[in-house]
C-alpha cells in the first residue's frame, strides 16, 4: 500500500493531481486530501512523477 504524503509549502497548485486522477486526489477547504486506495498504484506514482513542485511524495507502507 503506498503513503502519498503533501508538502503544502512546495506545492505551486498546478493542479496536475487532482485533473490527472480526481478520484484520489481532491481539494477540500484549501487543502489536498490524498485517498490513496481509490486507484492502482501504479496510476498514483505516475501522478506524484509529474508533480512539477516535488510536493508529492510517495512511499510503501505495510499494511
Ligand atoms: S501536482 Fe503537485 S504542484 Fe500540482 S497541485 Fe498537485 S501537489 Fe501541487
């Protein structure tokens, strides 16, 4: 399982994210809400790597 973790000070809300993959990543009173089992893995990485700011970081967690 992964941990999309959010660096709201690097972020530049270009809002790559929240376009490319809605369903895991969402704005909700200004801040980025990150459910990162709404989708594969995979699809999510692919997001965090196109991340223009480096806000996005992900890690493996064990379940
Ligand atoms: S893609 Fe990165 S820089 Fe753009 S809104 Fe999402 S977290 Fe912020």
């Amino acid at each position: 399982m992964l941990k999309i973790e959010w660096d709201e000070n690097l972020c530049c809300h270009a809002g790559i994210c929240v376009t490319s993959l809605p369903e895991v990543f969402r704005v909700e009173a200004g801040r980025l809400q990150i459910d990162p089992e709404a989708a594969e893995d995979q699809e999510i990485l692919a997001v965090v790597a196109r991340c223009p700011s480096g806000a996005l970081q992900a890690r493996e967690i064990s379940e």
